[in-house]
C-alpha cells in the first residue's frame, strides 16, 4: 500500500518518540509498503529500506522543538498540515498513518474517497495537556471530543498500551491494535570498547540509577523522600541521568535537606545512545512515577537490560510488569522504601527478577514481536480496504 506516515516531530534524533518512529518507518518499508514520511525541518536524514523523507519547511525559523506544548509546535504542526495537503493533492495513498497531533491534520483529508486513516496514539492528548498545563484545564472538554472524533473516525488505532486501548474502544474505535514499544537488545557489556564512562564509585555499595527527565509526574521527589526513610547502611549509592540545569538544582537542594548529600548524584544529561551501557551498570533500576498511564518507553529498555526494576505499583507499570518482573511499591515513601528494601535484600533474587524481566522484553516487546503485531494490524487493514471494493491505482 501506499502510506502517508506523518511524524510530527524533529527527525531522526536520539529521542523517545523520533526513535519509534524510525522502527515504525523502517518495519513498514521492509513490509513492502511504499512510504513517504512527512516530518519535520529538524533532524538528520537516515537512509531506511522503501522510505521517502519528505519535510515540511514552512517552519524553518523554530530552531528546535523541546517536549510539549508550545508556540513553536504550533507553527511546526501548521506547517505539517499545509505540506500533508500538498502531498495528498499530488499523489494518490492508501493510507495516513498520522502520529500523535497530527490525527487532527489528517482527518479533513480522509473523508469520502480519501485515504484511509490510521492513528498512532501514543498518549491520550486531553489527559496530557491538563495535567502537564493546568491552567489550560478549560479547554479539556473541547480536547476530548476533538480526540473521539479521531479515534471514531479513524480505520485502524493503534495505542502504544493497553490503558490507553481501553479508553479508544470506549471511544468508539472500529478498530484497535496494541503496538507497544521495543526493548531495545542489550549490548556487549564492555564499556572500554564503547567509550562510556563508569558511573560506580563505591565496590561496596549497591549502586541504583534512574534515568529520564525530572518532571514532576517522574516521582523523583517520591524516590528521595523513600531513599530518607532508609538507614544510612541500608542506602544504595543513587545516581540520576537526565534533567536540565533548574530541575536538578531542585532536587539537590531536596536531597541535601533529607541528608542525602553522600547518596545522591545528578550526573545531567547523557547521551540516548548509551543508554543500555549505563544500565547495565546498575544493581537495581528506579521507576518511581506518580501520575500516568502510558507505560514509559525506558521501562521497556530497563527490562531488556536484565537489572531488577523497583518500580512504583500504578497501572503505567503494571501494565508490563508485575512481581515475578519487578519490584514494586505503592505510592507513599514508606512504600518505596519498602521496595528499594527487598530488591536490596538478596542479590539471588534480583538476578532471578531481572532475568525474568528480561525474558519477557525479549519475548512480548522485542523488534521481531514489534513486526509480527504491526504485520497483522496492517494485514486486515487491508483487508477492510479492499473488501470495500477499494484498489490501488
């Protein structure tokens, strides 16, 4: 088929959502579809087998794009919709795979004979929006019903979870695909070769990490004030990767009231590529969010790296992970605290957790299985195509 793919997002770069969709772009084309992939001005052009880049540049004074909302993503977004109604005009598809915010782009072109509409839906929109800016909390209505009238018109939706499935199916979708995101394969486990630095300092303290940004909704604060409860003895060596400047001058000055100035390092920002690297130096991994119920990409990554992952015990997880996988606590610190104790208790039974964890990103979440899902969504979309008596030119 001929596929749209719409990314609104700088590409590719090392980040989150631009690496799923390299994945997404790049198992369509080995699928044998013909794909041309609209994106952004931002980002660097890989060469990926049956796919075209083409980018919108009616943006090209927004010099990036950070996460979230903003006005600069509004003006990229305008320009995505003005050069995906270009591209429909010019060129015959079968479909529009639209990703995230550009489901609303692409439904005026997917009426009557038009293509098809396939939503990527990575997150629920109105629920981010709220809870990120909540100010903007009366516009959630509006939001809402503007995300229904997506999922209801679209042929095919394809949610990055179960949670999120629900609320599609609750919305009418016709219908629905879970297509998770990939663990990614661990690497050699020899840092020297891979120029990455180590990040133990003591041989006798167990070393926990967490890796991600420091927004609110990430539970530092949470794993902090867990870390505090712990005796002195009891307290791993606590490195944090990620964050910027004023997040992680926060959480220092938190660290430092709890006496945790000896525990905790922020070490900012590395980079995605050596993520797994990092990992593998760990004896346990923290998940400590709050609030969510997308389970995060680096949860999958985490898996797949084998070390034991104490995670807090909201749907975001435990969508993936339960207690033969993980580590979990409830959302309080004496709960956490609770958790980092077991996981820290027995080095045989964190390695029989992270092993376990391990099977399982290999098995439900590796690229094969990421493949194998998007093969059949794909197929009977198809299907549902043609069985409409509708065929390629």
């Amino acid at each position: 088929m001929r596929i749209l793919l719409v990314a609104p997002q700088p590409f590719f770069i090392e980040r989150g959502t631009p690496i799923a969709v390299r994945y997404l772009a790049e198992s369509l084309g080995i699928m044998g579809h013909e794909v041309d992939l609209l994106t952004t001005h931002l980002g660097e052009d890989v060469d990926l087998p049956g796919v075209t880049i083409h980018r919108a540049r009616g943006a090209r004074s927004v010099k990036s794009l950070p996460i979230g909302f903003s006005p600069a993503k509004l003006m990229v977004d305008a320009a995505i919709g003005a050069a995906m109604f270009k591209m429909v005009r010019a060129k015959r598809y079968d479909v529009i795979h639209a990703v995230e915010e550009s489901v609303f782009l692409a439904l005026p072109l997917c009426r009557g004979d038009g293509p098809r509409l396939v939503y990527d839906m990575d997150s629920v929109l109105s629920d981010q929006l709220i809870e990120k800016y909540s100010r903007l909390r009366f516009i959630g209505s509006a939001m809402e019903a503007l995300e229904k009238r997506a999922v209801g018109s679209a042929e095919l939706v394809m949610p990055v979870c179960e949670a999120i499935a629900d609320r599609a199916r609750g919305w009418g979708a016709r219908q629905v695909h879970v297509l998770p995101d990939i663990a990614p394969a661990p690497p050699p486990n020899d840092l020297a070769a891979a120029h990455v630095p180590s990040i133990r300092e003591s041989e006798t303290r167990p070393l926990a990490l967490y890796v991600g940004n420091l927004d609110h909704y990430q539970g530092i604060g949470l794993l902090l004030d867990s870390l505090a409860i712990l005796a002195p003895e009891e307290r791993p060596d606590v490195a944090i990767i990620g964050g910027n400047e004023p997040s992680i001058n926060t959480f220092t000055r938190q660290a430092a009231t709890l006496g945790l100035d000896r525990d905790v390092r922020f070490l900012g920002p590395r980079p995605l590529a050596d993520l797994m690297h990092y990992l593998a130096q760990a004896d346990i991994l923290c998940s400590p969010r709050i609030k969510g119920i997308n389970t995060p990409m680096k949860v999958y990554a985490y898996m797949a790296s084998g070390v034991p992952v104490v995670a807090t015990d909201i749907l975001s997880h435990t969508q993936v992970l339960d207690n033969s996988t993980a580590y979990l606590g409830d959302l309080t610190p004496n709960g956490y605290a609770q958790a980092l104790r077991q996981a820290l208790r027995s080095d045989a039974d964190r390695k029989a957790i992270g092993t376990a964890a391990a099977a399982r990103a290999k098995q439900e979440y590796g690229l094969d299985r990421f493949r194998q899902r998007l093969s059949e969504a794909y197929r009977l979309l198809e299907q549902a195509i043609h069985g409409n008596g509708e065929q390629s030119p």
